[in-house]
C-alpha cells in the first residue's frame, strides 16, 4: 500500500460546549451550512436532542465544524487574563457594510460582542463568544 499523501488532510475543527444541539444550531444559522445525515434535529424525538457530537456540513458537502460535548467546558475568559481562548475561528467578509450586516446576524443569533475594533482603517473586526464562550472573529478582507 503505497503513500497517498505526504501530509494529512484537516477534516474539521470540533468545538467543545456543554450543549453541542444549541452551539450547532448558532453556527448552522450563522453560516448557512447543513448538518450531515443523521445528525438532524428529531422532531419526533426530544430527548435526541442531546446528542454528545454533531457535524455541520458547508454549502459544498464537505464537512465544516463538529460539536462534542464537555460537561466541564470553561469559557474562555480573553482579552481578560485568567482563562486562554486556545483557539478561535475567523470568519471574514468583503465590506464594511456586510461586517455591520453580519454583526446585527451574529447578536440576534445569540452571539455576544467581546471585542469592537470595526474602526481600524487596515483591518476592520469584531470578535465575538459564541453561545458556549468560543471566541470567533468577524473581520473585513476584500475578496
């Protein structure tokens, strides 16, 4: 069996959260992907409904971000010191009026702002947690 690449392949970044259903619901909403077969919510099935991993799919089938769950989670608690954000996701538009747009979205989607930096004149951005305290960047970078 011969090598068929030299490096392996990233198939999604998994976030941890003590409720994966409701952070998977916050990204699907916010980033228009779907979940992968199986994983859809159960109308029929409340209970279901706390599932310990989920995956969402991107618009193109391929998978995007995957949700575990961790009783024990800790939010992180940057740009303050105490707790380390770890990690965070970038998200990006092309405009400064789809950043004040996405913005709007990322609130009533129950996102909380953390950090207003959408003045910059060379990188416009705001970070944000998510539902579970995930740090993730909405930031301007023309197409």
């Amino acid at each position: 069996m011969g090598i068929v690449n030299d490096v392996p392949r990233l198939l999604q970044p998994v976030l941890d959260c003590p409720y994966p259903r409701a952070l998977a619901e916050f990204y699907r909403k916010l980033l228009g992907f779907t979940y992968r077969a199986g994983d859809e919510p159960r109308e029929d099935d409340p209970a279901a409904q706390d599932e310990d991993w989920l995956v969402l799919l991107r618009p193109s089938g391929e998978r995007g971000l995957a949700f575990q769950q961790a009783e024990d989670h800790v939010e992180t608690t940057w740009p303050e010191p105490g707790v380390p954000q770890q990690m965070h996701l970038d998200l990006t538009v092309t405009s400064r009026a789809e950043l004040d747009a996405q913005h709007q979205r990322a609130l009533a989607l129950g996102a909380r702002l953390v950090l207003d930096r959408s003045d910059d004149p060379h990188e416009p951005l705001r970070v944000y947690a998510d539902p579970a305290g995930h740090r993730f960047c909405i930031f301007v970078a023309p197409g």
